[in-house]
C-alpha cells in the first residue's frame, strides 16, 4: 500500500468516533476551521474513506453536517491525471480550437497537431521551441473567467462524478496544512504566477511519459495528462498565514 493510502487510513482511523477533546491540537484547529461555531463537544465526528475516482478522499461529518476533503502528503504533488481523449474536447469546449492546438503542440511535441511527426522532443524543449504559443495559452487560460473552471476540473470535482472539495489537506493527522476551496480560488485570483510551461496559477502541465525515443515501456502514458502542484504546501501555508491579503 503507498504512503498516501497509508496516511488517508491513519487521518480516518484516527478521527473517526472521537469527540473534539479527544484529538490533538493539530486536528482540533481543522475541525474547527471545517465546521466552525456548529461543534458540539459532546458529540462525536465520524470520519469515512471514499471509492473511485473522484477529487473527494475522505468526508468528516459532525451533527449532520458532512465536509468533503482532498487529502495530499509529500512534495511534487500531482493534483489531476486524465486521458487526453477527454481532456483536449475539454479544452476546445472550453477555450476553443486555436488554444487546443497550441496545447497539442506542446503535448505531443512533434511540430504536429496529431502525434504524426518523425522527431520528438522533451519537455524542456518543447518550451524553447513553443515559446510563444506556450505564453499565448498561458495567457488565455489565467484569465479570472476562466481559471476557475479549470481548478475545478484538477482540484474540486473532477471529470468523473459531482462531489466537490470543501478542503484540500496537506499533511498528516499531527501535523498540516489547509485551505477552502474559496480560499485556494481567491489565492490563485489574486496572484500572477509566472512559468514557462503550460501552467494553470501554480499547477503546472505535464505529459505523464512523452516517450521521445518510441521505447518506452509504457508507451500509452504519452496520451495522458498530468497537472503537479509542487508548490502546494508552501502555498497552503501562505493561505493559511492570510499572506497574501497583506
């Protein structure tokens, strides 16, 4: 079992049928951020792991009151994975044909728009030599109409299913980091955040194995997507700190 399935039992084993002064003081400041004056100390939360695929890890629930979480643990976290089968009619949806083939150059990384090309290049190519279709998506896609739309594709609901993050945690039960869903679009709203990758605010796209050499031993990763929030931590803790209303 991986560390993050390990740490997603150990948060709701721990949790689960205990009464609010029974936790730690870690634990105790997020119940209350969760569910604030509703608290009744002399009832008990409950704590429940959730199946498949959607953005939720886990629900706490207290006097009837439930509050969906994403659960996150380590550094270089990757938020959203997705076939691009799905995720570029997504995308065209979204932002149009023009914007989608700029994607796909970056994605496929042949000077094609459809994977036929007879060279490949790495990512830290692709960056030099899409430059500027590379800062036209980036500039398109941050546009505060837009960007929610896709945060909440990578963080809060997903492609699949219709539940939405309240919270996104980072850490484990004695020690993290956190942000409402309101906080995290409010940060990324009011923040410019500059790279040379397609990048959604601090997410940043990548080609789960782009197989430049046609050796791969998993050659199919090349038609998935990944969005990697590396900066997460370090950003919950600015959220969390009110930094950025200064």
């Amino acid at each position: 079992m991986n560390d993050g399935f390990v740490n997603e039992n150990d948060l709701v084993d721990y949790i689960d049928k205990k009464k609010y002064n029974e936790y730690n003081g870690n634990i105790k400041k997020f119940l209350t951020f969760l569910f604030s004056t509703d608290i009744d100390k002399s009832l008990p939360f409950s704590a429940k792991k959730i199946t498949g695929q959607i953005k939720p890890d886990l629900y706490i629930e207290h006097k009837n009151i439930r509050k969906y979480v994403s659960l996150k643990k380590g550094s270089g976290n990757s938020v959203h994975q997705e076939k691009i089968s799905d995720f570029f009619p997504f995308v065209e949806e979204v932002l149009g044909v023009e914007q989608l083939n700029n994607l796909k150059l970056f994605h496929y990384g042949d000077d094609t728009l459809n994977d036929s090309g007879k060279q490949r290049y790495s990512a830290s190519e692709c960056k030099r030599k899409y430059t500027t279709e590379i800062q036209n998506f980036n500039k398109i896609v941050n546009q505060k109409n837009i960007i929610n739309i896709f945060l909440d594709r990578f963080l809060f609901v997903g492609n699949v299913g219709n539940i939405s993050v309240d919270v996104i945690y980072h850490g484990t039960k004695d020690e993290g980091s956190w942000a409402s869903k309101k906080e995290i679009n409010n940060y990324v709203l009011s923040h410019n955040f500059d790279s040379n990758a397609i990048h959604f605010g601090p997410l940043n796209y990548q080609v789960w194995g782009r197989n430049e050499k046609k050796c791969a031993v998993h050659p199919d990763r090349r038609y998935v997507m990944q969005v990697k929030w590396s900066s997460l931590a370090k950003d919950l803790n600015t959220i969390r700190k009110g930094i950025h209303n200064e």
